[in-house]
C-alpha cells in the first residue's frame, strides 16, 4: 500500500490508491501522527526503567499521569497491586477494552546498540517489548477518546495497566477482582518478529512449590535417625521425569530446586521444588497436576516425609477468536506495511549476527490469517485468562528481526531505537482502527460474541491463584 498522505481533517474520507477510509479510522491514523513522539517518549521512558513484575513503579506512574493528562479518568492500585491501573472515557456500552503491559525480564539490560552491552550489569531489561505494548495500546485508547469526546463514537473505552506478566500474572489477580467483566470486547497486541492478528492459542500452564519435610540427623553418626527431605524431593522429581513417557505429547513439565538442604553432613529435614506443568488445555494441566500430587504423596511414604503444596499460580490457554481477528486482519492491511530505512535493515542483520544467528533482515509485510493449530507452541500469558472472560483479540506486531530470539538482549536493543518505534506506531493505528469497527458495528460485537460463547462452551473459568492478596513486594 502506498503511504498515507494526511490532508485536511475535516474531509469525510480519504482514498489513497484504491482504498477509500472512512473518516472515524482516518481520525485514529491523524490521532497516532499526532501524539507520535509522546508514544515514542513513553515507550523509552518505561524502557529506560526496566521494572520487573509488582516493582514497576516509575512505569505506572509515567502511562498512568499520560493518560490523565489525555483527558482519561484514572483509577489506582487496582485489585490491591500498587502498579495495576484503570484509564476511563465515556459512558456506557459498548465498552471495548485494551490491555498494556510494562514489566520487563532480569537479567536483561542492554544498550540500544547492535552489539551486546549492558546499560547495567545484572540488570533489568525488555527483552518481551512490553514498553511498546503500554505506550502503543494506551496511543489507541487515546484516539479512540478523543472521537468519543467529539461525538463521533459512543460508549465507554477503557485502559488496563497490567503489571506482573512476566512473573506474578497480574492480570489474573485483576480478574479475580472482576474489573474485566462488563467488558464486551478486549484487545491486546505483542511485540513479535512478524505482522499478524493472531490465531493461535497459548499453553495453560500451573505453577506449585511442593514442599518436603523431615528429620534432621548427623549424616554420619547416625544418619538412620534422619528422614531426608532432600531423599523425599529427589524420588519426587525421578517419579515426575518417568511420567514423561505417559502424557501427551503437548505437555511440558519444568523443575528447579528451591531447597535442598544446608551442609552435607546434616540429613536434610527441608527441601522444596518449583515445578510448572504445561499443556494445550487447562483441563489436560488438571490430568496432570492430579498425577503430579500422587508421585509426590509416593515419594514422601517412600521417605517418611510430610508432604504439602503451595499453587503459586496458573494461567489459561488463550481462547482464539477468529470473528475479531478478521477484523484486526482487514485494518493491518488498512494501515500498510511497514517500511525501513537502509541503516535499520543494517542495524538488524549486525545485532543477528552478533547474536550468532542467520541474518535474515527485517520483516515488516502483513502476513496472511493462519490456521489455529490443535497445539500451540511453547509459552503461557495471563492474557489467557481475559480470553475466558471476554472475546479478546490479538495483534502481532515486528519490533525486532526476523526469527529474533525473544527474551533476549536483541529485543532489548530493538525496543530502545527505531526498528521497535515503527512496530509501536503500527500497532497502535491497527488496534485503534479496530476498535472504531467495535464501537461501530454492533452485529460485529454479537458475531464475536457467539463464538466466543461457542469456543468456551461448558468452561467456567476460575482464578488459579493462592487465597490472600497479590504477591506485591514490601519493599
């Protein structure tokens, strides 16, 4: 498509090349060229905090004050988490939702150059591109308020600041306290290496510490006195590693030790494993969560142990919508692809390279709609849990090379400099010129809806969360 020319604001429409559009989805477009170097501004400012989950502070306090200053009502410290927000406009239905995400990775500061170097060794860094995802997701709100306070759309458009993705599902905390629940559509997008509306789900997944607890004894002078933890979790993880062989094969079952005694000479009376049970569906993570507690009951008879467990969370796979994804798909390809500048093609085969992958340029066209697979590739979001509550639609936007590895300091880099910008502003008109067809077109809302109804069928979702308030730090 050939780029957009901007003329005057007050024509209906504006056609370029064969593309007639019309004049709310023009707004939109004007709106995000309008506030395009705030959104790039917030979007280095959250990047420049690197604040990991329930600690984003700065970052909330930027998105959250932009959003007051656009004209939005702002409620804080939802569901008791400090960082978690609300931004309003409007008054009653429809009310269309959008997510914005903010936390970033450990371990992960890097410079917005294409070869390695951290801003701060050990620090923090974006290496999932979640500073685009607020910055771009709150540019769409924002237009989408600004046609409302016009008279050009009615109903209610309402922001979420969501904290804790990475670690901590804060969204799922926000569900518990029902803020999503008179919503009739949400949206959302993510960094990616190529442009898509997504049709693929994600994986539920469930989180425990199962704790062992023993005796402790002189490891040589009378070690039959002691019952070992350690022995206990040991027997627990070689039961776990045998089931392998007796699940399907989209399961994923991950472990660390979080305890495992002090010394060597003392039979061990505590020990702890971290484990984390994946799979297509919430229901086959049940199958599997139920066999997980019977090896571990096993392996504390077998020892003489106590056994106990403790659900850090769980997660949802993403119920997939494909009445809304057509719809996002036909507004990327209203927007037009995006394009890049000699030294950003450079940029992105140098930091491949230096990362010890093929170079392979960046790929800024609008990919064709895909098959929902039966199993989807590996990784968990608690925007799985939104999707169980409301009709939710997902955008893939490029910030970063083609077949770059995510979580890691490429994507950093990209989303401090203009390669991850450009994905940030496309993103940002897509999501808003979608949402102009949500506040418009009722028998759209309806459609989604009904599959949405047909797709969750008996499901009644459930927080998979610990009773108490969220996990935020006190200090």
């Amino acid at each position: 498509m050939k780029q957009l020319l901007f003329f005057f604001f007050a024509l209906p429409t504006l056609i370029v090349g064969q593309t007639t559009i019309p004049a709310n989805k023009q707004a939109v477009l004007n709106s995000v060229a309008k506030h395009q170097q705030e959104l790039i501004r917030l979007s280095d400012q959250v990047w420049s905090f690197a604040e990991i989950a329930m600690r984003e502070y700065q970052s909330a306090k930027v998105l959250s004050d932009y959003a007051e200053q656009q004209g939005f009502k702002v409620t804080r410290n939802i569901a008791e988490i400090p960082t978690a927000f609300i931004a309003e406009y409007g008054s009653g239905k429809p009310i269309i939702g959008i997510l914005g995400e903010f936390d970033a990775l450990q371990g992960l500061s890097q410079k917005a150059q294409p070869t390695k170097e951290p801003l701060q060794a050990g620090a923090a860094g974006h290496g999932c591109g979640h500073n685009m995802f607020a910055a771009a997701s709150l540019g769409a709100a924002t237009a989408i308020k600004e046609l409302i306070a016009s008279g050009k759309l009615k109903g209610t458009v309402r922001f979420y600041g969501t904290p804790a993705e990475e670690d901590l599902a804060g969204k799922v905390y926000m569900a518990r306290a029902g803020v999503f629940n008179d919503l009739d559509v949400c949206l959302d997008w993510h960094p990616d290496y190529e442009n898509k509306a997504n049709m693929q789900s994600s994986q539920a997944v469930v989180a425990y510490t199962v704790k062992f607890n023993g005796k402790s004894a002189h490891a040589a002078a009378d070690p039959w006195n002691g019952k070992s933890a350690l022995d206990a979790a040991e027997l627990f993880n070689i039961g776990m590693n045998f089931l392998r062989e007796h699940i399907r094969p989209s399961v994923r079952i991950h472990y660390v030790y979080k305890q495992g005694g002090q010394i060597p000479n003392v039979i061990p009376d505590q020990a702890s494993v971290w484990i984390w049970i994946r799979d297509s569906k919430r229901s086959g993570v049940a199958a599997v969560e139920e066999r997980m507690k019977e090896i571990a009951a096993g392996a504390a008879k077998m020892t003489r142990t106590e056994v106990s467990f403790e659900m850090e969370n769980g997660l949802y796979e993403i119920l997939v919508n494909e009445t809304g994804a057509k719809a996002l798909h036909n507004n990327m390809k209203l927007v037009g692809p995006i394009t890049y500048t000699p030294e950003e093609i450079a940029f992105a085969n140098t930091i491949m390279k230096e990362y010890g992958a093929e170079p392979q340029g960046i790929d800024g066209k609008i990919k064709d709609l895909e098959m929902t697979k039966p199993d989807p590739d590996g990784g968990s979001t608690d925007v799985g849990d939104i999707s169980y509550i409301v009709p939710e639609i997902t955008l893939n936007a490029v910030t970063a090379p083609y077949k770059s590895p995510w979580h890691s300091w490429v994507v950093v880099a990209c989303g401090g400099m203009s390669i991850g910008h450009k994905g940030m502003l496309f993103a940002a008109k897509s999501l808003g010129t979608t949402m102009v067809d949500l506040f418009e077109n009722e028998t759209l809302r309806k459609d989604m809806r009904a599959e949405f109804d047909k797709r969750k069928g008996n499901e009644v979702w459930k927080a998979m969360l610990p009773d108490g308030p969220p996990p935020v730090p006190k200090n």
